[in-house]
C-alpha cells in the first residue's frame, strides 16, 4: 500500500526561512578545511580567522594532542554512561580537582558543555517561588535555565548595578534571589562590574553566580576567570567555566562549594541524564591546565594581538563598543549591513562572523572579531587592511 499523499507540516518553517533569505539574513554554515587555527581554510579559501574560541590555540596545541590521542589508547573512546550510573572515569575526577584548585573554590562538576553547565545548574537550584535577576545580555543558556527553573525572571539593563539594586531591595527579604551576570558578554566583549555586583549581592543576600566562558584562560593569573582579576574570590557562590573555549577542548563546569556540586550530582538534569564526556576530551582539558599553569606567556600573547587590533580597529575609526576583552564588535547597525561586510571580508581573506538580530539587538549588528595568541602581526595587520577596503567600500568608515 502507498502511503496516502500529505502536504508538509513543516512547510511554514520554508517560509521562515524565505523571510529571512529577502532581508538578507539567510545564512549556511561555513566549512573549516583543516584545522581550527589563526589562518584557517574555510569553504576552500584560506583565510585570517577572527571568527574562533580559541583564545590560545589550544585546539591544536601538541600537549592536548598527545594527551588525548593516549587517552584514547588507554580508555577508548567513550565512557558509555550517563557520570550518575556508570560514566563516572578517575579522569573526569582528577579534572574536577584540577579545576578546584585552578578557580580556588571547594569543588568542581564538569557538564558536557558551557550551555549545559549553566542551563542545567540554573534550572536545579531555583524554584518556581524564587526570583532571578539578570542581565539583559546574558548568554542564551541562562536565559533557558532561567524559563526552565520557573522563577520570575527580571532583567536589568546591561551592567546596570543600580537598576539591579531597584528590582532586589522591592522584593520580600525572605524571598530567595539569584544574582546572574555573564562575567565576559560574547557578543560585545565588556566586562560585569563584579565588585559592585558582589556588593549588591552581599547586601541583600542575593546567591550570586557568573558565567565565565568567555573569561577563563583569558582573564586573571593564569586565566583564572574574572573573579581572579576583579580579586572577588569567595563571594560569587557559582562559578561557570567553559572548556569548549579557551580551553580548546569541549565542556562546561560549575565552581563552588562542596554542597552546590553534590547537589548538583542529584539534581542537574544534563549531569543525570546525558552521557558524560569521552576521555580524550577530559585528558585534553587537563593538559590544557598544564599549559595555562606552565605557559602563561600564551596569555600575555593573547593580550598583545589583542591591544594591537583593537587599537588598530579603532583608529580606523570603526565602532567597537565597550568591549575590554579579546572579543572586539565592529558594529554597524543594520544586519544586512553586518552580513554584506562579514561576506566582503571573508572573499578579501579574513573571516569575522557577521552577527545579527536575535542573537544582538536589531539595530547593533555587527561582525565580531576574536583575536588569538597565535595569529602573527602580519595576520593582524592583514586584517585591518581588509577591515579599512572593505569598511571604506561599504560606507562604515
Ligand atoms: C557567555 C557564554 N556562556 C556559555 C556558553 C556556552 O559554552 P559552550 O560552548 O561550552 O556550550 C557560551 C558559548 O557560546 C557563551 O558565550
């Protein structure tokens, strides 16, 4: 018997699509040939890629290479379970303690990603009867755990401490409150003001947390994170650390105290109910640590390209927000605009990913850089010759 004829049900998806095809903002993946690297070939053109994580180079480094392909003789492939069953490797432990002692926090539980990490430990430890104070640009996964959780969510505006102050002192003392702040924003590169953040949390009793993805293996000795560098060791209760980052392998973590992680243990859904990392990944991330501990000049690396492309991006006159960190928006306003100069750059030879509504507001868009530790001052000055052509051209500058 045929199957009887149907129309698609998903045929309104096709439409959307359309719609965002006519403004200019359909987009296809773009292909990386080789490796994950400063100068990468990208859908068959090499190009200077301003467009990765790889904060440090750590995706290619030969530690992380040798350490993994070993743990892959040593313990195969993957771990076969979810950690709560049978999933749980002396490796994924000697990570968590590494990490401890790394963030300076009691304990350590590594999720399968950043996404996880936050989405996961938000939703677990906040109940529909509490409340959830966050910034406007957080990233996506907490705004997920945040839905997930069923707290009442109340955004401040971005880094706006005394907003924040206004929404906390009006709600009932006795009401449990989460503080959230991204400690690095991805898409503009800015930092939280912790400090004052800290305070605020102190003052009213708030559970203060901070996503560091963008932060660890960047900021504070060693790539600690941002409460290294802002010195606020011992009063953000929940640290987020990314691995998929700078860190050049995959996974998220949560930093704290002993009870947050055995908590966690019982009640994150992604730690309870998806497979734990493969081995490699987790030997990968330990001789990432050893790299941050024994090779800081990478670091400092980092933030040399760093000075050197944002000051270069800014005398050409380009805006570039706010941002502080490696991570420097080139922002123009409108996303067709954002997504013209993202193509233009990429078949001049430098690839910046153009960035748009959802992901930032409708009238920021903008194409984000990311420099690294390994991309040369010939990369970087290639760069801002294609950036001042291609940004003349279009009218940016
Ligand atoms: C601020 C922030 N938090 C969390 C994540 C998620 O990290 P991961 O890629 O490890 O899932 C990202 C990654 O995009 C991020 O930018």
């Amino acid at each position: 018997m045929s199957a009887p004829s149907r129309t698609d049900p998903l045929q309104y998806l096709t439409a959307e699509l359309d719609t965002l095809a006519a403004q200019g903002l359909r987009r296809s993946l773009r292909v990386l040939d080789d490796e994950q690297r400063a100068k990468s070939s990208f859908d068959g053109r090499s190009v200077v890629n301003l467009s990765s994580n790889n904060y440090l180079g750590l995706t290619t480094h030969p530690r992380l290479r040798e350490r993994a392909i070993a743990a892959v003789h040593d313990l195969g492939v993957g771990s076969g379970s979810v950690r709560t069953i049978a999933g749980t490797m002396a490796v994924h432990l000697e990570l968590e303690r590494r990490l401890a002692a790394f963030k300076k926090t009691e304990a350590v539980v590594v999720f399968q990603s950043g996404f996880a990490a936050n989405a996961g430990t938000v939703s677990a430890v906040l109940t529909r009867d509490d409340v959830i104070v966050s910034d406007e640009l957080n990233h996506a996964s907490i705004i997920d755990g945040a839905r997930l959780s069923r707290a009442t969510i109340k955004v401040f505006p971005h880094r706006d401490v005394d907003a924040a102050r206004r929404i906390v002192r009006e709600l009932p003392t006795g009401q449990r409150k989460l503080l959230i702040s991204d400690g690095v924003f991805s898409m503009d590169g800015d930092l939280a003001p912790l400090p004052a953040l800290c305070a605020l949390a102190e003052e009213y009793a708030c559970i203060m947390m901070v996503d560091d993805a963008h932060a660890s293996g960047v900021f504070g000795a060693n790539g600690r994170g941002t409460i290294d560098h802002f010195q606020v060791h011992g009063r953000v209760d929940i640290q987020v650390g990314t691995l998929s980052k700078a860190i050049g392998a995959l996974g998220g973590y949560v930093a704290g105290s002993r009870s947050l992680v055995e908590f966690l243990h019982h009640r994150a859904r992604p730690f309870l109910f998806s497979t734990s990392h493969p081995p490699a990944v987790t030997a990968a991330c330990l001789a990432a640590l050893d790299v941050l501990e024994q090779e800081p000049e990478i670091i400092e690396r980092l933030w040399s390209n760093t000075r050197f492309f944002k000051d270069g991006l800014r005398a050409l006159g380009f805006n570039t927000g706010a941002s502080e960190s490696p991570i420097t928006p080139v922002i123009v306003g409108e996303g067709a605009l954002a997504m013209r100069l993202s193509d233009e750059l990429f078949e001049e030879g430098v690839f910046a990913q153009g960035i748009a509504y959802p992901t930032v507001a409708r009238d920021k868009a903008r194409v984000r850089t990311i420099v690294t530790a390994t991309h040369t001052r010939e990369d970087l000055q290639f760069a801002l010759d294609v950036f001042a052509r291609v940004g003349r051209r279009l009218g940016i500058i």
